[in-house]
C-alpha cells in the first residue's frame, strides 16, 4: 500500500519521535517544483536497524548515495514503494539531531524541515537563510568544511539548476572563498 508523506512520517516518529523531513521535498513544494525523494532523518540508537526493519521489512541500505560521505550520517536505507516518489532513512551519528542537523545543509534555501506533513508547507519550519536564498532566488553556501565538502555542494548545485533551479545564482561567502578556488581549479583541471 503506497503512503502519503504525512502517513509514513507518522508511522517514522512511531519508533523514531524525533524524525523530520528536511531539504529537497520541502524546499521544493515551497518552490514550485516537483520533488524529487522524500529523505527522513532519525538519530542512530542501539536498535535503530531492527526499528526500521519492523517498520519498513523491504527496506535496503544505499551504498554511495550523496548522504553516505557525509561526517554526521551513520547510514542511509531506502524504503521501496513507500510513497509516490522514493522515500529514504537518513540515520544520523548519536550525536547529532534531526533538527539540529538542518542547520549543517549546504545551501540557505535547503534549510526547511517538518516534524508534521511534509504535504502542508504551514507546517514548515525555516531558517532566515531559508528565507533571504528563496527571496532572491539564489543558492548561497553557508556551511562548509573541507574540499570534499566544497565539490559536494557544487556538484549539487549543478544538478539543482539544471534540473529545476535555472537562473537560481550561487553565492559564496568570503569564508568558503580558498575552498571555493580550490574546487575551481580541480575542476578546471577535470578532477572534480
């Protein structure tokens, strides 16, 4: 039986009362554009796998996915069929919390989360760099670590323009400025 979004969020937050949906599905129905995938963030405990295996018995680990190199992601597990468009798990370290997490997304315009319906955006919950990349149509880079961070983010951007985003301008900060030119030049030399 395929689920609504606010129906599997709730069977989600049955063993998993923290989970949220975050980033993509949320930022695009606030956008006007089609989602693409549901990701769903839960925090790592002892019992986490066998909780998702009594929710979700068809569930598979994602191996490779644009989550799984990331420092507060222990693992990612996809849930086939779930909803109309494909539903993931991301389980994050033990030290790290849903909510909290949202603030580590790359870009402004993809901190926004729900714990309620991910269907309702007055259920939405946003930061102020949500707010300033959405009323100017742009991208801009608020966190960012290392240079596999940096190639992360771009690669991302890249595809979100292509695919759905045209017109929308990248802004780097002069934080990730280094970061920014050491990805330009990897590129450039077509090693990123």
């Amino acid at each position: 039986m395929v689920m609504t979004p606010r129906e599997a969020l709730a069977l989600l937050q049955s063993k998993f009362p923290e989970a949220i949906v975050a980033d993509g599905y949320c930022r695009d129905l606030v956008c006007g554009k089609p989602p693409k995938d549901i990701d769903a963030f839960v925090t790592q405990s002892f019992e986490t796998v066998a909780n998702l295996q009594a929710l979700f018995p068809t569930m598979r680990a994602v191996v490779g996915s644009g989550y799984s190199d990331m420092r507060e992601i222990d693992s990612v597990y996809e849930v086939p069929g779930l909803t109309t468009v494909p539903f993931s798990v991301i389980v994050l370290k033990p030290e790290y919390q849903p909510r909290g997490r949202v603030l580590l997304h790359d870009f402004g315009i993809c901190q926004v989360f729900t714990d309620s319906d991910p269907d309702d955006p007055s259920t939405y919950r946003f930061t102020q760099a949500f707010h300033d990349d959405r009323a100017k149509e742009q991208f801009t880079l608020v966190t960012c670590e290392d240079n596999d961070e940096m190639a992360r983010s771009m690669r991302r951007y890249e595809r979100l323009v292509a695919e759905k985003y045209a017109g929308w301008e990248l802004v780097i900060p002069k934080e990730f400025g280094v970061l920014y030119a050491d990805w330009l030049v990897a590129r450039n030399l077509g090693l990123a």
